[in-house]
C-alpha cells in the first residue's frame, strides 16, 4: 500500500520532492491560491511554520488553479508573489489539480485518507488543510474556512506525539 511518504510531487522548481525526507515531521499541507478571499491564510500558515518548524512541523503549499482561476501565475510568478505579500519561506510545491483525473497523486492520497463532509472525497475550496501525523497517517481535514491559528491544538498534539 502506497503511503504518503512514498510520493514525491513536483517542487515549484519542477523537480522532485520526495515526501520521504519528512517522516518524522509533522506536514500540514494546503492547496493555495494568490487571487483568493482565502489568501491572506498565507499569514498564518507562514506564522505556524516559524513557531513549530523547530519541532517538527512542516507546511507544504501546492497551488491550485481549479477554483475560479484564482492561481493563474506560473511557479515563478506564484514565489515572488508570497515572498513579497506574505514573506513566505514554507516549500511550495508546483501548481497541482486537487479534483478530477488529473489529481496530483499527493491529494488523492489525502482526500482518500480523510473524505470531507458526508463522505466526499473532492476538495470544494482553496485552503483546504490537510494534517499528517509524524507517521504519515492523515489526521485531520480542514476546510477553507478553518483559519491556521485554529489548528495550533491539532498541531500540538501531533508534534507531542514521538516519531516512529
């Protein structure tokens, strides 16, 4: 059975990134979007990033153009648009589909491992936060909605428990 750290999706400078070197860690991943009402989440995904990343967190952003067109850049345009309007310095990953066939393989592990509402696999928004414990398991879908500071007990938790 394939597990997440068994994926290696495209970095934003096109080659692999293997999950792998971060078993162990903590990952929140998120599908972002510059053009979003969601966008200022950048802030406080880049806020969490600084306090835990001595601990073992990890926050991975993989831009999606799917919703609205709202991530219309190439990967260049995308990093310098979070570097100078968020200061960002978690990876971002190379612009992914979330839904449909062409899925990047990362989310359809993800929306496999933790179906949202009802039951239902497809992500319906931007931002839409994905937890994964130090062991790769999936522990927690958030929608757009969920602002990270709101995930700072889930997050503990997960960096409380030891890495396998």
């Amino acid at each position: 059975m394939t597990t997440l750290h068994d994926l290696a999706p495209k970095g934003a400078d096109g080659t692999p990134y293997p999950l792998v070197q971060h078993r162990g860690q903590v990952l929140l991943i998120v599908n972002t979007a510059s053009k979003c009402g969601f966008t200022p989440q950048y802030e406080g995904l880049e806020a969490l990033w600084r306090r835990h990343r001595g601990e073992g967190l990890v926050v991975l952003g993989f831009p999606c153009n799917q919703f609205g067109a709202q991530e219309p850049g190439n990967e260049d345009e995308i990093a310098r648009f979070c570097s100078l309007t968020y200061d960002v310095s978690f990876p971002l990953m190379a612009k992914v589909a979330v839904n449909g066939s062409e899925a990047d393989p990362v989310f359809a592990h993800l929306k496999s491992a933790k179906p949202g509402l009802l039951g239902t696999t497809g992500i319906k928004w931007n931002f839409t936060k994905f937890l994964v414990g130090r062991d790769g398991r999936v522990i927690g879908r958030y929608p757009p909605q969920t602002k990270p500071a709101d995930l700072e007990g889930e997050i503990a938790k997960a960096l409380a428990e030891p890495a396998p």
